[in-house]
C-alpha cells in the first residue's frame, strides 16, 4: 500500500508539472479509476507543496 500512495504521488506531480490544474488532475484520476480516499490525500500533498513554493518567494 505504501508502494501504492508513492506511485499516486509522482502520477499527481508529474501531472501538475505538465501544466494540469488540480481540478483537471482529479478528473483525470477518477477516470483512471483512483480511490477517493488516496486522491483526496495526493491532492492535499500536492496543495501544500504548492502552498509552501508561494510563501517562499513572499
């Protein structure tokens, strides 16, 4: 399962770097056929990187 969480995590940032906006991300995802529950959780992992990038450059 934690094999299962870290691919998810690089296919969510892999997806961000190509330009997707998380909504787009999660659309793609569930048609991929992704649980809710890992989706919720690569969103708010990807969310707080992003997050965190902002307030560095402030």
């Amino acid at each position: 399962m934690l094999e299962e969480s870290k691919e998810i995590y690089n296919r969510v940032f892999q997806l961000h770097k190509e330009g997707y906006s998380s909504d787009k991300i999660q659309t793609i995802l569930r048609k991929e056929g992704l649980q809710d529950t890992f989706l919720t959780e690569a969103l708010c992992k990807l969310k707080l990187v992003i997050y965190k990038k902002r307030k560095g450059r402030e």
